[in-house]
C-alpha cells in the first residue's frame, strides 16, 4: 500500500470536570487527509483545502508531528501529505490535534505500523506545540485512542483508555468567533480554593465510575465545573442560556469544549441529542452570531482509514 | 433477634490523592459492640471498654448517631450500646465513625433493617459531627459500605461503592502521638495552584480506573499526593524515612491515613505487606515513640454481625 486516505476526528477535551486530562473523541466531523508513500525522502505538505495554512513542514502542524516521527525512524522512503480541513481552525473541537495526529497515523500505517499508540501520540504532541505553545494530549488522546481518554502524562506519554456508555451522544455548538487559546489561559486563576478543587476531583473520580457502570444519572451529576467554566463562559456569549436550553431539553449536561467557543451537551440517545440541537438553534438563530451545530455519536475508534 | 454483636472496623480516609473524599475499609482492626433492644424506650451507652469517653449519650459519637437514627424512626422499643473499643481515639483510622457507625448498624438489624447504607450513613454523621466538628462521611462510607468508597456528598448522602482488586492489602503504622484535628486542618492552604490540582484530579480519575480494571501498576502510579502530605507530614514524625521504607520494601504507595498520625501502605498481596510491616518496625523502633503496627486485607464488607 503506497497511499491511504483517511478520517481525523474532532475532539472535545475537558468534559466539564476533567481540565487538562479528560477528553472524548467525536464520529460526524473530522479532517480528512491523504498521505502517500514516496521514493523521494523527507516530508511535504502538497494539499491543502478547506483552511489557510502553511505548506511549510516546519510551519504546519501536521508537516511537524510527522517530521518528529519521521527523524526519529528515518524510513527509507518520504511521504506527501493532502491535508483536507472540516474542522474549523480556533473552534475548540482539537482541529490542530486532527492535523497533528493524522499525519502520524497515516504514516504508521503505511509504514506497516511499527509504532503504538502511545508513541504516535509523543510524536503528534510535537505538532500540538506548534499550534497551542505547549505539549498537551487532551485532544491528541481521544483523537488516536478514541471513546474517552484521561491523559496521565505527555512526558512520559501516559493514555488511559476509559469505557464508553453504549448510548451516549453529543451535541455541538461552535459560534463562529475568536477565542485565543493564550486568552482563554491568561483568564484562568493560578490558584484556586482547595474546596472547589475537593469538588472537582470528586466528579473526575465519579466520572470514571460512571463511565465504567454505564451509569448515566452519575454521569450526569458529575459533569459539573466549578473551576475553569465561571471564568471562561464569559468569552462566550449566550452561554448560560445555552447551558440550560441543553439542560432543560434532557442532556446529561453541557460544558466549554476544551477552551471554547464550542459548547458541548452529552446525551442519552440519539433523540434528546436532536432535541438538544434544536434548543441551541432557537437560541442562536436569535443572535447576529454566524455558528453551526452538529450531533455526534461517541467515536469508539479514532482515527479511521476510509 | 433481641442482642447482636458487631464488629465495627477501622477505615482509611483520602488515600493519597482523594482528600475529603476517598477511603477503604481495614479487617484486622475494629471496635465491637453489643447492642440490645429493651422494653424501656430512649438510648443508653451501658458499657463502655478501652478507652475513656462519656457515657451520656447526647456526649458520646455512637450515642448521639443512634439518638439521631431513634429520634427519626422512632420505634416501639429501646436500646442499651456496649462499646468494646479497638481503635484508639485519635489515630487517623476512623474510630469516631466505627462508633458513629456501629451503633446505627446495630439498631437496624435488630430493627429489621428498614433503613439502606445511605439512610444510616446519614444518621452516622450526626455522631461523626460529634468528634470532628463538621460532618464527613470519609471514614463512615468505608465502615458502612465497605471497600472502597467514593463520597460524592453529605447533604444529601451520596457514597460511591468502587471495586477493590482482589490481593490488595494494607500495612499501617499507628505512632502514638496527638495530632489534633484542627491543627492537621489549620496546617492546610485554604488556597492551592491550579496545577497541583490538575494532577490531583488525574490522579483521583487514574485510581479509579485502576481499582475497576485490576491494575496495580497504575494503583501506584495514582497513590500520590501533591496538595496534602506536603503540608501535613510535618505533623509525623519520620513520615519520609517511614514512606521510603514502604516503597522500598515493594509496596504500591504510602501515605497518611486521614489527618494522621497513622501512616498506611497498600500492597499487592500479604508477603509484601509483611515485609513493609518489618520495614516500618526497623525505622520507628530506632524512636522513642510508642507505636504499633498490623496488616489488613481490605475489608469489602464494612460492618459485620459477629
């Protein structure tokens, strides 16, 4: 196999309680890239639709997470790289982790995969800090392991894999305006009080559990923030309204996806995710705000070869 | 049934990385306690062995659990508590809430059990309030439900029961000085970093997915405590040469048992926490200080009728 075409899912990472280690991996969007086998050496970016990017390797995320994994194999072959964009750079559903991790993926595969999750993800990581200024995995991690991760690490590389509930939905929201991630940092306090972190990781903890009992009210009660979304909702407008449009139509519950603008509602079934949709929509379509929604099954898989 | 005879166990409260809201149950430790049903109405502590405390019951923790339970119900009969205590007040182990526990456990099983787990924790708590001046239900949750607990909340009572892997055991070290639980609380920064607390929820989110998937070596990874023992291992004296020795000797992880001064290490099977049981002896036998040491399987029963 010379050549292979294949699917990058967006991803949503902190899942409420879960700031900096959980994360989940979507199924109805993701980038798609093609990425062919050369006799030539060395990596090239020859396509790119659907965003303005670099063709750069060094300056494109996904030319640098594949240069990282190139150098350090050094195959006796190069690799071009088409790079077709669904997911919305600045979005908060993981485009630059799509772009990071596919590369990489693509790769392994054509190179027969000599490399294990864990090591695409070391490597993805290196792209990651081309876009966001820092190593992070909590989108990396869902887009490479699928269903839900809790990123351990990034040095060493530490991916827990956790349980996906079999009927579980997402429902987005991306109001199309800029957040920058260095803002969205730049408003988080340095220190926080003990009492709302024992808050915290009590519903990571309980996240966990439910997860791994299907526990759906558990689920519920534990995607709860009171740290990061007090002060990150405010770059977002209309979020309160939206968070209890989600809450009101059935949804588990209804959180920042990873540093926003998008906003994400987790569902029991594929009907309360429409009904979900349909709420963020009659709020929205209210505003002079341009955003599009979509629903999405869990991703059990990640990356997918099409 | 008209009497029964308890065994009420000690517990251990945080766990390392779950401040104020993870514990597990010991087995080879515990109060007893014998309670009879009587004619005369009202609650009476008739016997009290192994430590010195009150005898009213609006004064003493299992009495005023009981009254509160009494007072609720309100049942055709009353009770006389014996209480044989094992656990000494004041070592970290959970002797408030093996009182605060044992009495309402007894009483419902004289009584029928008309009440579940959550419904006597709750009047557990009026007892553990008592001794500790707040309700926490960190040492009462494992005493009642067994295993692992995960306490969610208080008002309303919301306990987690997790799995515990199968060889798991304890070793612990009682040094036989005073900390007062209000100074291990005043010790502690009512303020903590942002960052700190990003590890302690990954943590919190590992240890539970580890005890559900039987996985020691992330068990301990996940024993680490970056917000608590820094501050309150002061109180103890040679905590660090104590947990060196622990992880040394093959143990998994070593911390303080609740506020301390107890220290506990969890082992993968009896052989190894044999061994740190040894190693804690080698240190604190060097001291002046009077201590003694055990080694628990994990009790996933919690209360037992003797």
């Amino acid at each position: 196999m010379d050549s292979i075409k294949i699917f990058s899912p967006a991803t949503v990472a902190n899942v409420s309680c879960g700031f900096d280690v959980l994360g989940f991996c979507l199924d109805s969007i993701g980038d798609e890239m093609i990425i062919h086998k050369t006799l030539e050496k060395g990596i090239r970016i020859t396509k790119i639709k659907g965003a303005e990017l670099p063709f750069e390797t060094e300056k494109n995320v996904a030319g640098v997470s594949a240069l990282a994994m190139y150098n350090a194999i050094n195959p006796d072959c190069g690799f071009d790289i088409e790079i077709y964009k669904k997911i919305k750079p600045g979005s908060g559903i993981g485009s630059s982790a799509a772009s990071a991790a596919g590369s990489v993926f693509g790769m392994n595969v054509l190179l027969g995969n000599p490399l294990d999750k864990t090591e695409l993800t070391k490597y993805a990581l290196k792209g990651e800090a081309l876009a966001s200024e820092c190593e992070h995995a909590d989108n990396l991690a869902p887009a490479i392991f699928g269903g839900f991760t809790l990123v351990r690490s990034v040095d060493p590389v530490d991916i827990l894999q956790l349980p996906t509930p079999d009927d579980l939905y997402v429902t987005l929201i991306h109001p199309q305006i800029e957040i920058k991630t260095a803002e969205a940092r730049a408003i988080l306090p340095k220190q926080i009080a003990l009492q709302n972190a024992i808050t915290q990781w009590s519903n990571v903890g309980s996240l966990v559990h439910a997860l791994h009992t299907n526990d759906y009210d558990l689920l519920s009660k534990s995607l709860s923030d009171v740290i990061i979304e007090p002060h990150r909702k405010q770059l977002i407008p209309y979020f309160d309204t939206i968070k209890s449009s989600a809450i009101d139509s059935g949804a588990l519950g209804c959180g920042i996806s990873g540093s926003g603008p998008s906003i994400f509602a987790l569902t029991k079934g594929e009907k309360i995710a429409k009904h979900v949709e349909k709420a963020f929509n009659s709020v929205y379509s209210k505003t002079n705000i341009k955003y599009y929604t979509f629903v999405s099954k869990i991703n059990t898989q990640g990356i997918k070869i099409l």
